[in-house]
C-alpha cells in the first residue's frame, strides 16, 4: 500500500479535455525479470478484477491505458 495521498501528487485542470472523465497517472514497478507485455497482462488483470467487483452505482474506471515501459539497463 502507498503512504502517498492526494496532496503529494501534482494536481492541475485541463482546459482542454474532450470527455467528462478525471486522469491519474500511475507507476507501477516490476522486478527485471517482466517484460513490457507481461507487466500490462498484469495490469490488465488488475483492472479487469476491479471491474468485475463493482456494482452498478459504484464509482469506477472508465478506462487505462498503457504508455510508458522504463527499463534498467542490460549490464555488459
């Protein structure tokens, strides 16, 4: 569980937004040995559980989307 809350996390409106919804970004972190595509298997898992628990007048995602892999570098 993070210790981070929302007043640790930069906040700004985007004027310019198409579609009525709100975006928090979020780094999760894999050990070397997940690749790219396994690491959005596991986040689509994740949210697919989510999804699955919540009723019908619950708040919830409305959508995810990956968009970043960073790698440690491959020692020589």
């Amino acid at each position: 569980m993070s210790d981070i809350n929302s007043t640790q996390v930069y906040e700004f409106v985007d004027e310019n937004m198409r579609r009525a919804e709100n975006i928090l970004t979020v780094d999760f972190h894999f050990s070397t040995e997940v690749t790219a595509d396994e690491a959005i298997a596991m986040v689509d898992k994740m949210v697919s559980m989510l999804d699955d628990s919540t009723d019908a007048v619950s708040k919830e995602f409305t959508a995810h989307r990956p968009s970043i892999y960073c790698k440690y570098p491959v020692e020589k």
